[in-house]
C-alpha cells in the first residue's frame, strides 16, 4: 500500500518535525514543538472514543499515520504509536473515570502492558505494589497505566489455571521514574522505568482490556488487542524502515554524482531494487491482513483466533523483512551512514532497537 507522507504532514509540518527530531533526540523526549503538531492534529487521540472526544479511528484508517510519523522520526512515531495505543483503553475504563481522563488538556497516555505489580484486593479498591519497565512517552503522561497481577493475601490469584491480571491507572505524582533508557536509538521516546510503593487504588481507576469488559460502542473496541498491538508497532517500525530505504537511495545517487536510478552501476541497482521491492511487498502484506481481519469485523461482529494469529504472525515477518532488507543495504553506503548525526544513522538505530520489541521480535 502506498503511502504518501505529504498526504497526512503538509511540507511545513514535516520540515518542522524533521528539524524538531535532533533536538528531540538530544533531550531524550520529544520536544514541546513536535507534541504541539501531534496534538494540533488530534494523532494523540485516534484510538480515544468518541464519546471522549476522540477520533476512534477504524484501524485500517489509522496505521498510515503511524507509518507517516515514524518516516518523519521513529522516536515520534514510536511514542506515538504507544501512547495514542493507550487511548484505546478509554473504552474499557469507568465511564466516569474516562471522562475525567480525556476532560483534561493534553491528555497523553504511557504506561507498560507486561505484568510488573501485584494488586491486592482493599475495602476501598485494590493496593498496588510493583515497578514496570520501558514506558515509552512516560515523560509527557497525564495518566500512567500499568497491568498488575491480582493477589490475595499475596498469592496470585488464578483461573482456568491462568494469572488474572488488572490494568490500573496512576496519576503522575504516584509513582516514581527510574531514568534507565539508555538505547542507541528511539533515544527520544524516553523509555524509562516507573514502579509505585503501598499506592492505594480506587475500584474505578482499574480495568480489563477485553471485549466482555467495554463501556462504548464501536467495532475498534472489538478488534483483539493483541493483535491491534502487534499490527501498530509493525507499521511504525516499517515507516522507519521506511526511511532508511528512501535516505540510502540519496546516498547512492549523491555518491555516484548521478540523478537517476538507471545510471547506478547494475549490482548496486540489482541490490537497491531488491531491497525496496522485498520491503514493499511485506509492507503490503500486513495492511493486507489487517484489512481482511476488519472485514471479519465489519461482518461478524468479531475477529476470531485464527485471524488475529495471522495478523500478529504477519506483523512479525514484515519486519523481520524490512530488517533484512535494510541490512542488505548498510554496507554499500560508506562512509555516510556512520555519522551519529545523520538521519540515516538515526534510521538504524531506531530500526535496530524497535526490533527487539518483544511483540516484533521473529517467531
């Protein structure tokens, strides 16, 4: 599927997020300018209900933009993809609390999905003890979320010989950042640690991503989450992907003082063109996938397993493609591509971090 990027970022917007991106980088958070476009656009609210004032944007719709930013910079399409992601969970929340989530101004989700707390049942709601890790965006988060075992007297709590678990909802002054991103790409993302000690949790500020559990209408709240997750991060790794490929193609041709493609040398064209169709098919096939399985959706009313293992399987191979593919490139490039202050150098870095998400790490 082709992707224009001036169809979703005008030339000012995304010669501003470009210029914004080395700063960005340097801060090690996304800087106050680049969050101002993300928010003039409502990115930050495309998976928020309605009913909230969000976009609740039909997935298919949606992964465009992620691949859009992601070009642009990876950091800002990685914390994009992470905390508009987040905005999701509006729907699964008390409805009071959700509105008091999405009633604020700004409003920027972070947070871990990986059970790192244990949540033991209280009069009042639930006390949550635990330290969670890589919470991309944590830095700009007006609500932390965090999935917590449930416990009972310490001992976690299990049915059909499965942990349960809850996602909670922290408020920035509850918990406490440990600053240990320290990666060599997605530098900006500020992937830091949290945990929280003895926090009291009302009932109203936990809930469960299921289908079962949902407070809003709209087939997106249906869509498995597993599978929303593994999609949305596949499509931002692929828009970095992405990049590399288009910035190593002006390398070659600067290289060679050339202007076209053509007037490469042939094994240089043979491996350029290689690359970019391997990269383009495997890009397709995962906007292929999610589009059939929202079909499913769209007539059925669901997604079932089998479907969604596709999605998620589909997601992996793409960028285990993408990644194999941009490899394949790196040794012909010289001299350019090392300068840690060049965007392809970023492209690469960010790509190889992205990677080992363990949600896109290869089966």
């Amino acid at each position: 599927m082709a992707i224009n990027i001036s169809d979703y970022f005008s030339e000012e917007e995304i010669s501003k997020l470009i210029e914004e991106a080395k700063r960005s980088e340097d801060l090690g958070k996304l800087t106050p300018s680049a969050l101002d476009i993300l928010r003039e656009k409502k990115l930050l609210d495309l998976f928020v209900p309605q009913q909230y004032g969000g976009l609740q944007t039909d997935l298919p719709e949606a992964l465009p933009w992620l691949e859009a930013t992601s070009w642009i910079d990876g950091s800002l399409g990685w914390t994009l993809t992470l905390t508009s992601g987040a905005g999701l969970f509006g729907a699964f929340m008390e409805p009071d609390f959700a509105r008091s989530v999405f009633s604020q101004k700004n409003t920027v989700i972070a947070g871990s999905g990986f059970p790192g707390g244990k949540a033991e049942k209280t009069a009042s709601g639930y006390r949550i003890n635990g330290s969670w890790k890589y919470a991309s965006g944590i830095d700009h988060a007006t609500l932390i979320t965090a999935t917590c075992f449930r416990t009972n007297d310490g001992a976690v709590i299990h049915e059909d010989g499965n942990p349960v678990t809850l996602a909670v909802g922290f408020y920035p002054d509850e918990i406490e950042i440990t600053d240990k991103w320290n990666s060599m790409g997605l530098k900006a993302t500020g992937s830091h640690d949290f945990g929280v000690q003895d926090i009291q949790i009302p009932e109203k500020r936990t809930f469960v991503i299921s289908p079962d559990s949902v407070h809003v209408d709209g087939l997106l709240y249906q869509y498995p989450f597993e599978a929303f997750a593994h999609c949305t991060l596949a499509v931002s790794m692929l828009g970095i992907a992405r990049r590399f490929l288009d910035e190593a193609q002006q390398i070659l041709l600067s290289k060679y003082e050339v202007n076209e493609l053509d007037n490469l040398p042939k094994s240089l064209q043979s491996e350029l063109n290689n690359s970019t169709q391997k990269f383009g098919k495997a890009k397709e096939a995962i906007y292929k996938t999610v589009e059939k399985s929202w079909q499913d959706l769209q007539k059925s009313g669901e997604v079932d397993n089998n479907r969604a293992e596709k999605v998620s399987i589909q997601s992996k191979r793409s960028c285990e493609t993408a990644l194999h593919c941009v490899q394949d490139l790196y040794p012909l490039l010289g001299m350019a591509v090392i300068n840690p202050d060049s965007t392809i150098n970023r492209c690469w870095r960010d790509l190889h971090t992205a990677s080992q998400h363990m949600f896109l790490r290869p089966q």
